[in-house]
C-alpha cells in the first residue's frame, strides 16, 4: 500500500490507510526512524543567517520516506504527536545548544507546536526545563503556531503563550493569510512575529494580488512593531520585491534548503 520513498497517505485516504498509517507512526517511534532538519533565516538587510527553522522528518525501513504533511495530521488526530513533540524539542534544543557553542552564538531556533500539545500536556514546563537545563537563552526561542490552530481553545492557548512571553520565549503566527485570524487575535495572543505564507510569495512577483497582499502584510507589521518572516523565496525577483517593501527576514530555497545539523554546521558556523 505505501510506495518506498514516496507519500504514503493523502488527505483523502480511508480510514483503514489512516489507521495503518497510525501503526506506521507507532513503529517509526520506537525505531526510532525520526529525524530533524533545519532550514536557515536569512536577514535581507546583512544576508547572514539569524535563525532556523525546524523539521521533522520520518524514514521507516519498511514503509520508505513519509511525508510530515501526512503523518503530523495522524499524530494530532491519534495523540501520538504528544510524544513525538516532546522527542521534537529535546533533540532541536540539543542542536540548538550545538549550533550556540560551534560559532553561531546569536541563532534563534523556531519551533512548530500543535495545539494539541498545548491543550493536552504541559508544554511550558516541558520546554522551560529544557531551556533551564541546557542553559539557553529564552529569547533564541520561538514558537510558531498556525492561525488556525488558535480557534481551538484560544484561553487556553493564550495563558501558556503568556507564560511563555514572561520568559522572554517569542511567539509567532505561521502561515499568515491562509488561516482564521483576526487583528483583534494579534493583540490578544501578544505575537512577536508573523511568518507570510509560501502561496503569497510565490505570485509576488506577478500577481498584483499576493504583491497587495504581502506589501500591506509587511507594512501592518511594521506599524504594529511585529517581526515578518516571508517563507518559500525561491528567485532572486521575489526576495529583491520583499527586500524593496521592507521585509526583515527570509526563508526558502534560493537561501537554503533544510538540511541536518552537520550540514549546516559546515555551511554557516
């Protein structure tokens, strides 16, 4: 049923494939078959690397290549993204403290959390004993949560990312446009950041529609004094447009790929 190195299930699957695509996740688990990867950000004022972003990935010796837009959507809907979270930010916060201590002292990490992490375990203490214990600055951290993810429980979500703030962790907004946020969300959930989505960038260059989009993105971010990240720049058009309207940093293809820490050890440290 599942093709090696290929996407195993797609969002129409049955739910036979979804329950073995749960038994998939289960054994990758205790195989151990997870792995992360980080793609760099890149300040458009300096080009140097200021941050990166990190990736799971899942390579099952049976099953081949999974795709993450397939198993994280099972994780959440089994529960096991709880356990894979929590094995998500010990092994990037143990690279981050590598990356820190081999040159690139001022990296920030960014970290995805699931709404469900934050609803059914105590995501705070997790991460702030990590912190604690590997001796790294809050503020290299943030957190990125997709607009959508914010109507699950948005009080309490706002509470841990209060907490999270009064430790100086920075909160973002993932995939800004695509989602269901409000102005009114911004305010409330006190967001550091907004990252612009993939499908806005993508058209920037020639579609007066995402141009619109993306330039009153950027100058509502300045004026609210937000952080904005534009993801998926892959010509030198669209990070020279994103350049012109003031973007402060950038990630994608043209500046890099995702790649595993010692690739990027050697690339930037």
């Amino acid at each position: 049923m599942y093709a090696k190195k290929h996407t195993v299930v797609n969002e129409d699957a049955s739910n036979s494939n979804w329950n073995e695509l749960t038994d998939v996740i289960e054994e990758a688990l205790k195989q151990h078959c997870f792995s992360m990867v980080y793609q760099p950000l890149i300040s458009v004022q300096s080009g140097k690397v200021v941050g990166f972003e990190s990736l799971v990935r899942c390579e099952s010796p049976t099953f081949g290549v999974i795709s993450p837009c397939d198993f994280i959507p099972c994780a959440e809907q089994s529960g096991q993204i709880l356990e894979l979270g929590s094995w998500i930010f010990q092994q990037a916060l143990l690279d981050l403290k590598r990356m820190r201590n081999q040159g690139m002292e001022n990296i920030c990490l960014s970290l995805n959390v699931s709404p469900v992490q934050l609803l059914h375990t105590n995501v705070y203490e997790q991460l702030m004993s990590l912190i604690i214990e590997l001796n790294i600055p809050p503020s290299a951290i943030k957190l990125e949560l997709t607009e959508t993810a914010l109507i699950h429980d948005p009080q309490t979500i706002c509470k841990v990312f209060n907490a999270f703030k009064q430790e100086d962790v920075q909160i973002w907004l993932d995939d800004f446009g695509t989602g269901f946020a409000s102005l009114s969300l911004l305010r409330k959930f006190n967001i550091d950041g907004l990252k612009i989505d993939r499908s806005f960038v993508n058209g920037i260059a020639d579609n007066n529609d995402d141009f619109t989009l993306c330039s009153a993105v950027i100058a509502m971010a300045q004026r609210l004094g937000l952080h904005i990240v534009a993801e998926g720049v892959e010509t030198e058009s669209q990070l020279q447009i994103l350049s012109q309207l003031g973007c402060d940093v950038v990630q994608g293809y043209l500046l890099g790929k995702p790649q595993t820490l010692e690739q990027n050890l050697s690339l930037w440290s």
